[in-house]
C-alpha cells in the first residue's frame, strides 16, 4: 500500500506510526471526555494513560519482536524501528493490564470503573490504528481468489503481488463496531467492569475469526494447529465470559443487600 505517508527536508513521516499515533490521540480524547462527563479526575486520567500507552508500547513491540525472533536476531537495530509497523495487540493489552493493575493499587482506584471508562477509547483506537496496519502491510492475510482480496506493491512486510485477504479491514471493521456498541453501551451499564469484559470478549471473539485468514507469521500452539494469537483469543474469551457472570453476580448480590438495610431502615 503505502508505508510511507510523506518526506520533508529528509524527514520521513510513515504511514503505520502516523495512524497508530491518531488512533491513541483520538482514544485518548474519547477517555478524557468520559472520564469528565461521569464527574472524575481528568488529571488522573492523564496520569493513567501515560503509563498505560508506555508499558503498551514496550510489551507489544517485545512480543512482536519474540515471536520473529529469527529475523530480529540478524538486524537486532530494526527493533527499536516501531514506525514501521510490528505491534502486537495481545502484548499492549497484557502490558497495559499490568501497569493499570499497579496504578490503581498504588492510587487506591477502582480498577473495573476506569477500565469500563477506557473500553471505548480503546475498541475506537484501534480501529483507527487497523488503517496503519494496512498501509504498511502488517498482519496481512493468506492468499486468496475473492473478488475484495488486496494486492500489495510497497511494502516491506507483506508479500508482493499476491492477492491476499484484507484481515486488517477485518480487524478494522469488528473494531470500530465493538467501539459502537460499548459507546451505546456505556450510560446503561449495570456493574463495574460490564464494558471492559464485553471488549475483552467481543474483541478476543472477533480475533480468532480473524486470524484463521491472517497469513503473517505469529508464532504456532498444539503442533500447529493454532497460532499463538488464536490460542491467547480463546483462552480470553472464555475467561471474559467466567469473570463476567462471577461478577455481575456478586452485583447482583450486594445489591440485595443494600437494598435489604434500606428496608429495615424504613
């Protein structure tokens, strides 16, 4: 496609980093917004973001870089190289979920409430984030003989001339209609954490249909038989699907209670 967006005076400006960088401004904002209209500390969303955004960074690149080991450990400079596309989701998620878990514990937040405000932004960021992925021809799909498979000319990732599956408009669309519903979702939630489970689900859900079209090398599970991704998918949608019904339970039963205590009150 196109992997370089623009040069000036010897600067180039590539079209994967351009796109990824829009798709966190524009998350970013969607949080900040929220985070003010449900009356919270805008600051402590600045904080929090910071943090989140630098260990996503670290992680999803690290295990980008883990899973084409064999290639980094030839041209080790290229790994610093990020704006040329090879970022893995699953790694900035994990990254993410382990610098948030620190700093809720060390502000003494309500990690579940700021997460829920975050799974918006993050399902909007992303689908935005797909655009540069396509560009530079990452997380490319198998070859195939339909009518909308895409054919890449530039690129340094994904094959040449080759009729390929366009899994990063996949990617691009279940995101963007993630981001529609939770955004739709977000003023009728009925427990802390319902959002940001629901992403976890609808997104790990949506991955694994995707990735049995995904072609770029990811790294394989079980003898082959299911790539890395694919694997960390299911185990995610079902994990997304225990937490959620343990969750909302115990909503459901600390509701009773509190409404058993007004009674008696009355």
């Amino acid at each position: 496609m196109h992997p370089v967006l623009f040069t000036i005076k010897g600067i180039t400006i590539y079209t994967y980093g351009f796109f990824v960088s829009v798709g966190f401004l524009t998350g970013f904002i969607l949080f900040l917004v929220e985070v003010k209209r449900r009356g919270y500390v805008v600051d402590t969303a600045i904080d929090l973001a910071f943090w989140v955004l630098l260990s996503a960074v670290v992680f999803s690149r690290l295990a980008y870089v883990l899973v084409n080991f064999g290639y980094f450990s030839k041209y080790p400079l290229r790994i610093f190289m990020v704006w040329e596309g090879g970022l893995v989701w699953y790694g900035a998620f994990i990254g993410a979920l382990i610098s948030g878990a620190i700093y809720f514990k060390a502000k003494r937040l309500d990690g579940w409430l700021w997460a829920d405000m975050c799974a918006p932004s993050v399902a909007l960021g992303q689908a935005l984030g797909r655009i540069g992925c396509l560009m530079a021809g990452c997380c490319y799909g198998k070859p195939t003989d339909l009518s909308w498979g895409i054919i890449f000319e530039k690129s340094k990732i994904a094959p040449l001339g080759v009729s390929l599956h366009p899994t990063q408009i996949y990617h691009m669309i279940f995101n963007f209609l993630i981001f529609v519903f939770l955004f739709y979702r977000r003023k009728k939630v009925k427990f802390r954490g319902e959002l940001i489970l629901s992403y976890v689900f609808l997104y790990a859900a949506s991955r694994s249909i995707v990735e049995v079209f995904r072609g770029d090398p990811r790294g394989y599970c079980l003898n082959e038989m299911i790539s890395t991704s694919g694997l960390i998918s299911i185990i995610a949608v079902v994990v997304s699907i225990v937490f959620y019904f343990n969750i909302r339970e115990k909503n459901r039963i600390l509701d009773k209670k509190i409404k058993g205590e007004r009674v008696k009150k009355k």
